[in-house]
C-alpha cells in the first residue's frame, strides 16, 4: 500500500506493509546512511535493516541509544550529531530513525539540523509511530520544564512502514498506539473501532486520515490542530508521571476529558465520552485520571507548546467525527481537568 503526501513543497511517499524494510529498492538512492535506533529495537531488527542496506548498496552505520523517553534530550541529541560526524553524513546522504515515536522525534531533530538539514527517512516500528508521529514532519525534543518544547517542521523523504515488525510489540506498546487510531476516528472518520484484527488496514487507514490533514495544514496553524485532541492534557500527564506513563495512555486519559470537560460546557453532545470510554476500554487504555501529582500537573499544563500566553488552543468534540477547536485560558483548562482528578 502506497500513500502520497504533498506538503511543505515537499512529496514523499508512505509505503505500507508487512517486510517493507527488506525491500532494498526503496533505499538505493542514497550513497550513505546512518539508523539512528535504540538498544530494544537494535536487539530485535538492526540486522534486518543493515543487510537490507548492505543488498542496496548503502554504506550504513548505526546509532544506538537508550530506549525511553530520555533519547529527547540535549546530550543524546549531540550523541546522535556525533554519530553522524562519525559516518560521514552529508546533504546527499540520509538518517533513517528507525524506532518508535521518541527516536522519529530525536533522529528527524537531528537531521533538519544537522548540516542545515539532511535527508530523513522514517522506518517507524510501533503502532504509535506507523499509525501518527511518522507523518506529517513534526520532530522535537524535550526540555526539563516541557514536552516537545524544541522541535521544528521537516518533512521526511520517504517513510517505510513494515507492519510486520508489529508482531513484536509489547502488548501495553501496541495498545499505546491505538489511541492514536480511535482519536483520527473521533475527530474525523467516526470510526472508533481500534482494529486489531487487520493492523496493516488499520495503519494504513489512520495514516490517510493523517496525511490528509497534514497536505490541509503542514504547519499547524488550522485545521491540523484538531489533531491535537487529548494531546494537551495527555502530554502534561506524562510529565507529571516522569514520563512512565506511554504516551497513548496519557492522550487516552486526555480524549475522555476533553469530551466529559466539552459535555460540561454545552460544546460537546451528551454521552460523548461513555462512547470514547467504551472505544478505548477494549482496547485496553486508560481513561480515568487517577493519583497524579497535581502540582506537576499544573506546571507542564502552563507551559504546553500549544499555548499563546494565556491561552491555549483547545480541541474538543462537537460529537463523534466531528472536532472544534477553541481558544481558551489554559489556567481554566487546567483547573477543569483536575477537577476530573481521582
């Protein structure tokens, strides 16, 4: 399966499905390469990549950090850069993050700095990543104080989406990643089946809905925000939790309180969020707001990269398949959501 995607006057292809990273052809326009990867997925599929690599007739290095959260970093940030140095990368040369949402984010910063921007290649390997943060350009790293805080817009040159590696998913990684897929159904298609049962279908699926607001807005600034659904309120909790808490649980959390928070206000039709509770139950997500540290809480809440001063820009939903996006104060936000807290 093959999905173009036009933005930023850039076009790039999506290609989708099960041994997608064993197809040398897709990489034989590059001279060199360096996978920037993590020590989890090195374990599991870094032979598979660089024999891949080796067949196209790429000179391929890899750089391997610690899994987690913490590849968002300043200093891991400079080991990658270091890494590059170290495998001669050029302009004409590619990075190709090969891992899950936190290694697309360090490994996209790094190449759209490094050199003024080199060519990158997204190869995702969890739901998460395959499903979302592969598409659409938005790559980042973390400050001490916020999520994503430092980060920019660069699209990649191809994203390489083998299913396959699915099969290797923790079940609480793979469950991650379905949040991301019931929230492109609340907001767009209506459609909060997770799909388990044919996850090729389902990535390909929530990836069109995603390009397509992607190609509408490839800068953030309109319609694409809706997107953002659950991700203010998800991303402080994970804060707040010192980032043990995956980021699908935490958009999870944050989708059943926007909805219960628009039900309150008149903005979101009655009995929205018993069915986003219902949708994300089964697949095995959170969705209470439950022992968090409030004053954490509060302190990412207020520095959210979504916010304007005072203000933030708040997605909520009109009803299922249908999102809105409205401005408002991100203190009455905040004392909205911990009014929710357990």
């Amino acid at each position: 399966m093959r999905i173009s995607v036009n933005a930023d006057n850039r076009e790039y292809s999506i290609q989708i499905g099960p041994g997608m990273i064993k197809e040398e052809g897709l990489f034989t326009g590059f001279r060199r390469a360096a996978v920037v990867t993590d020590e989890t997925v090195a374990k599991l599929h870094l032979d598979t990549i660089m024999a891949t690599l080796e067949r196209a007739k790429v000179r391929a290095g890899s750089i391997i950090l610690p899994p987690g959260e913490e590849i968002k970093s300043r200093d891991r940030l400079f080991d990658i850069y270091s890494g590059l140095m170290d495998n001669l990368i050029g302009r004409s040369d590619a990075v190709i993050a090969f891992g899950g949402g936190t290694v697309g984010d360090a490994a996209g910063f790094a190449a759209a700095t490094y050199r003024r921007g080199v060519p990158l290649v997204h190869c995702p390997t969890t739901l998460l990543a395959q499903a979302d943060s592969s598409i659409g350009g938005k790559v980042a790293i973390d400050h001490p104080r916020g999520k994503n805080l430092i980060g920019t817009f660069y699209q990649p040159v191809l994203v390489v989406t083998d299913t396959a590696l699915l099969s290797t998913l923790p079940r609480e990684h793979l469950a991650s990643g379905m949040a991301e897929v019931i929230k492109c159904g609340a907001i767009s298609s209506g459609d909060l089946n997770a799909g388990e049962d044919d996850l090729t279908r389902t990535v390909y699926r929530t990836a069109m809905i995603k390009a397509g607001y992607v190609q509408a807005d490839p800068k953030d600034t309109g319609i694409r925000r809706e997107l953002n659904f659950g991700h203010t309120i998800g991303h402080a909790l994970e804060r707040a939790s010192g980032f043990e808490l995956l980021h699908g649980c935490g958009v999870s959390i944050g989708m059943v309180a926007m909805a219960k928070i628009g039900e309150s206000m008149g903005l979101t039709e009655p009995g929205t969020a018993e069915q986003l509770i219902s949708a994300l139950s089964a697949a095995g997500l959170p969705t209470e707001m439950e022992n968090i540290d409030k004053d954490a809480f509060r302190a990412a809440m207020l520095l959210d990269k979504k916010g304007d001063g005072e203000t933030v820009n708040a997605v909520f939903l009109k009803k299922i398949g249908q999102a809105a996006v409205i401005a408002m104060p991100i203190g009455e936000l905040c004392d909205r959501a911990l009014g929710l807290a357990r």
